[in-house]
C-alpha cells in the first residue's frame, strides 16, 4: 500500500511540474497570439479550433477505454494478453481517424463555410487553418494508444517530457511568426499547429517502440479483443462526445450570436479553464492507474481509499488556485492580456465555479470506469451535456445574455454530482454516499467558506493592484492549507503530515 501511495505521488510531481510549465507558456503564447492576431482573428482561430474539437467526438471514449484496458491487463500480469489488447487499441484508432477525417471534409467543412460569422476576407485563411487544425487533430488521435501505454505504465515522467517538448515547440514556432507580420498569420498559425502535432506523433510512437514489446503489435481484426473494447467505448461514447459537444459549442455559440470576439473571450475562458482543470487531472491522471488496478486485483478497500483521498486532495488543490483566480481575474487579465475582450472575466468566473464543483466527483467516474458499468451512467450524464446547447441556444435566440451558456453549464455540474454520487453507490462496492457527502462535500464547503471569507475582507480594505493581488494569493492559500488540515484531514492523515514535515526540518537542520 504504501509503494502504490508513494508511486502516486511521485507521479503527481511529476505531473504537476509538466502542468505548470505548459500553463505559463501557453499563456504567454496566447497573448503573443492575441498581440499578433488581433481579438477577431484570435476569435476565428479559437472558433475553427472548437468546430474540429466537435468532430473528435470518438476521442474520449477511445482513450479512455485505451487506458483502462491497457491499465488493467498490466494490473493482470499477462504481457501476451497485453499485446493483443494494445493491437486492438490500434485498430481501433486507425478506424476512429478515418472516420474523423470523414466527417471533417464533408459535415465540418460545410459548417465552416455555411453556419460561422467569418469575415468575408478571412474566409481562405479560415479554410486553410481548418484544413491544418484537421490534420492536426488527426495525428493526435492516432498517437493516443502510445500515450495510452505510456500512461498504463504509470512512466509519468516520459509523459511529462513529451508534454513540455509539445508546448516549448509551440512556443519557438508561434515566437517565430513576429518575422512574418506581413504575411497571413492565420495561414501560418495553422502551419505551426501541424509541424508541432505531427513531431509529437513520431515522438510518442519511436519511444514506446523502442521501450515496449507490445507497442510492435501490428494492427488486427481480433474480435477477442475488439469486441470488449469497443463494447467499452460505445458506453462511454454518448456521454465523452456529449461532453466535447458542450465544451466546444459554447464556443461556436457565442461565435453564431455575438461574432469572433465573443469568441476569442470564450477561448480565453477555456484557457483558464483547462489551466486550472488540468493541475486537478495530474493528481486524477496518476491515481487513475492504481483505482483500475485495485478492481482488477479485488482490493475494495484500497480502492476506496484511493476515490476519497483523490477528491479530498484534487478539491484542495483547486481550491488554493481558484479563490485568487476568481477574485482577481480582472487584474490578472490586464497583466496577461493587457487588453481582454468584453466578458472573458464573467465567463472566467463561471468556468472556475463549475471546475472547483466537477473536481469533487471526477474518481468517482474513474472508478465506475474501472468496473465497466458504464451505460447508463453514460446515458445520463450525456444527456445533461448535450442539453446544455439547445437550452442556450434557445435562451439566446430570445435575447438572453451571452453569460447564459455557462450558466446553464454551471447548473448542470451540479446536477452531475448528484448523478454520479446515486451511480457510484449503486456500482462501487462498500461505497456510501451520506459518508462521500460528509467526508468530501460538507468538509469541503466548510474549507471554502474560511479560505475565502479572509479574502473578500482584503479586497474590501484594498484597492486593486499587485499588494492587493499578493495579499489575497497569501492569505488564501495559507487559510486553505490551514482549513484544510484541522478540518478536511481526520487525524490519521494529520499525523502523517506532521511526521513528514517533522522528517523534512530534521534532514534541512541536519545540513
């Protein structure tokens, strides 16, 4: 048990060190996009990104049952059998490509041309990042079984490295186009999005080559193993695609209602979003192989522990980033952006209510994922995604505001918890959702309420600026920690917090 902890949370370093460094560059890469492209340009570009996101709507499903079945013949100890998996994972990728470049030359381009509000003089440079973001996104599907295997290996370091060589590429190419202002920059961008996701394929594919017999499995119409994992990725497909589907199309409709620079303030919104989403995922992301493994091996109790630690962990995590972001988006923004398009600070706000709310059940969904009991919490939770678009639409269609599509995103979070606590007590073995509630949510929300309330009290007494901003980031997160360890933390994992500080001062007193 403690291996498996200690294997956690080195993982989750390594992962948090990879986040944090693709945060800051790909921040400061959108704002020498938004310097370079101007707000309506930018607006096209986040528009066309979110119209190819839609497409890929096989993605998450295929990943995620690429990493489950991969995670749990390694947790199995049967490398025979893990190559035939690995080999129906890649058939399976080959065919879900195909399928997207399908839909993209014929439905996505159509949409492209005939539903966006593209400028007429923009619409050959929209067309041709189009073109490069599809082919783009095509080389990333294809590398997911590689990222897959990478990851069901728990090698969260090579995923690390591979991740940051992703971003600082990205940030070499896209520095580079301050040399080309007089040429097209749409054109180009699209260029740059091509180069760094085809490099990042071969990267992924010569390592696992190289470091995993099973990777060398060739392609296969296996039904053994095809039907199983498609069976998987068709429970998942509703609610993974659904969930693409409300992302993306806030995006799309903000662009069809308000025009591009609504949509560069929605793109800015998800920046943050996955920004902060992403620091909770790393924590989710190593913990999500020892869940599947603990099933696979019948250790209910460990599994337990790893569902409950990994919400408590995750929501605090988020928790000390969130309250600063929130409370001084405004100013953030002026130093990142200089000048942000008119709302990315209320959609900012939205975006970060539902991620600190969402972050609370996401092991919940890992470990239903682990059992493979999927459809019909598939069902539902797909249903309440793809209801948040024609709510809004027609919502906006009667001249409601543009924050109403994350509005009603916010309410619907809610109403996954709910959702997702009924499931995982039916599901989970030994689960109980009074002592998940109490445990997690009402500790939780008692750990909001002090970290926050000191805060609102600063911003009452100071004036906006970088004293304001350095005292709200210090005394949050020094409240959140404090909260955080008397009331979320049982005694138990108190101690052990105690005893590893105790141990850290000895050895830095020792030196």
């Amino acid at each position: 048990m403690k291996t498996t902890h200690k294997r956690i949370a080195v993982n989750t370093i390594m992962l948090y060190v990879r986040t944090l460094v693709i945060i800051f560059i790909n921040l400061y890469i959108s704002r020498m996009l938004l310097a370079l492209l101007g707000m309506e340009n930018f607006g096209i570009v986040s528009v066309i990104t979110s119209a190819v996101v839609i497409i890929t709507f096989l993605n998450g499903s295929l990943s995620g049952a690429a990493s489950r079945f991969l995670t749990y013949e390694i947790g199995l100890g049967n490398p025979d059998k893990l190559k035939s998996v690995f080999s129906a994972v890649l058939t399976v990728h080959l065919a879900a490509a195909a399928i997207f470049l399908l839909l993209a030359q014929t439905a996505g381009l159509w949409f492209i041309n005939n539903k966006l509000l593209i400028p007429a003089q923009s619409l050959f440079a929209a067309n041709i990042l189009y073109q490069a973001t599809v082919f783009a996104t095509l080389f990333s599907i294809l590398r997911i079984p590689y990222e897959a295997l990478i990851i069901a290996h728990e090698k969260m370091n090579i995923f690390s490295y591979f991740s940051i060589f992703n971003v600082v590429l990205k940030f070499i190419l896209v520095a580079a186009l301050f040399l080309f202002k007089d040429y097209n920059l749409i054109i180009l961008y699209g260029l740059v999005l091509f180069v760094i996701s085809f490099a990042t394929m071969i990267l992924y594919v010569i390592y696992t080559l190289r470091h995993n017999v099973e990777a060398r499995a060739k392609p296969a119409f296996n039904t053994v193993f095809l039907k199983p994992l498609l069976g998987f990725s068709s429970n998942t497909l509703y609610s993974e695609s659904m969930s693409v589907f409300k992302s993306q199309g806030i995006n799309v409709l903000q662009n069809m209602f308000f025009g591009p620079v609504l949509s560069a303030a929605t793109g800015i919104a998800n920046q943050v979003f996955f920004a902060v989403a992403g620091l909770s995922d790393n924590f989710l992301l190593a913990s999500r192989p020892q869940i599947v493994k603990n099933y696979a091996r019948g250790d209910y109790k460990e599994m337990l522990l790893l569902i409950n630690n990994g919400a408590k962990i995750a929501f605090i995590l988020v928790l000390m980033i969130t309250i600063p972001l929130f409370l001084e988006i405004d100013f953030i923004l002026t130093l990142w952006l200089k000048e942000a398009p008119p709302y990315t600070a209320l959609f900012c706000k939205m975006l970060l209510a539902a991620n600190l709310i969402s972050v609370t059940y996401r092991t919940l969904f890992l470990a239903i994922q682990a059992t493979g009991k999927l459809f019909a919490v598939s069902l539902l939770l797909g249903t309440v995604y793809f209801l948040i678009i024609p709510i809004s639409w027609l919502m906006l269609k009667a001249g409601a505001a543009p924050a109403i599509p994350f509005i009603v995103n916010l309410s619907a979070t809610l109403l996954l918890f709910a959702v997702l606590c009924a499931f995982a007590g039916k599901y989970i073995k030994d689960f109980r959702v009074t002592a998940f509630l109490k445990d997690i949510v009402l500790k939780g929300a008692i750990v909001l309420l002090l970290s926050v309330l000191p805060s609102l009290a600063l911003m009452h007494y100071l004036e906006q600026g970088w004293i304001r901003f350095i005292c709200i980031l210090f005394f949050s997160t020094m409240c959140a920690a404090l909260s955080s360890y008397f009331v979320a933390l049982n005694g138990s994992e108190r101690q052990l917090i105690t005893d590893k500080i105790k141990s850290f001062l000895k050895r830095g007193f020792a030196i």
